[in-house]
C-alpha cells in the first residue's frame, strides 16, 4: 500500500509536469519524442495529460509526437531565478 502512495505523489500532475518540462530543457533546442519522456518518466497516461496540460500553458510546443519548450520557457530556465 505504502509503495502506491509514494508512486501517486510521484505521479501526480504536477511532478510529472515538473519531469517533463525539466527533460525538454536539458535538450533544449532539440525536440523530444514524446514517448521518449513516457518511458523516462515512467507515469503512463499522467505524463500525456501534464505534456497537454504544459502545451494549453504556453511552456512547451509540440510537433507532431515531439515537443520542446517553447522560447518563454527556455528563456525563464536560462535566468537560473532562485
């Protein structure tokens, strides 16, 4: 049971979204294969709802079954804000 909590929380929306964008940055400006980021992340369909939920945002763009963080987010995660 215990080990299903902790795999939720690591599952959540949010984390997932925070994996996501985080792996699109470190190739940044390359384009990731979004079952690429299925497979690293691990969450199953959580991660196709966080990468729909990033890109209705505006944080990352998708071509085709590839996104990449959009030039605002590059931009944001070059400033290194505390």
């Amino acid at each position: 049971m215990l080990g299903n909590r902790k795999r939720e929380g690591r599952c959540s929306n949010a984390a997932v979204q925070r994996a996501v964008l985080a792996l699109a940055l470190e190739t940044h400006p390359r384009w990731s294969a979004m079952k690429d980021l299925r497979r690293e992340i691990g969450c199953g369909g959580v991660t196709h709802h966080a990468i729909r939920d990033l890109i209705a945002i505006g944080l990352i763009e998708r071509k085709s079954a590839t996104v990449r963080p959009t030039p605002a987010a590059a931009h944001f995660e070059q400033l290194r804000l505390p």
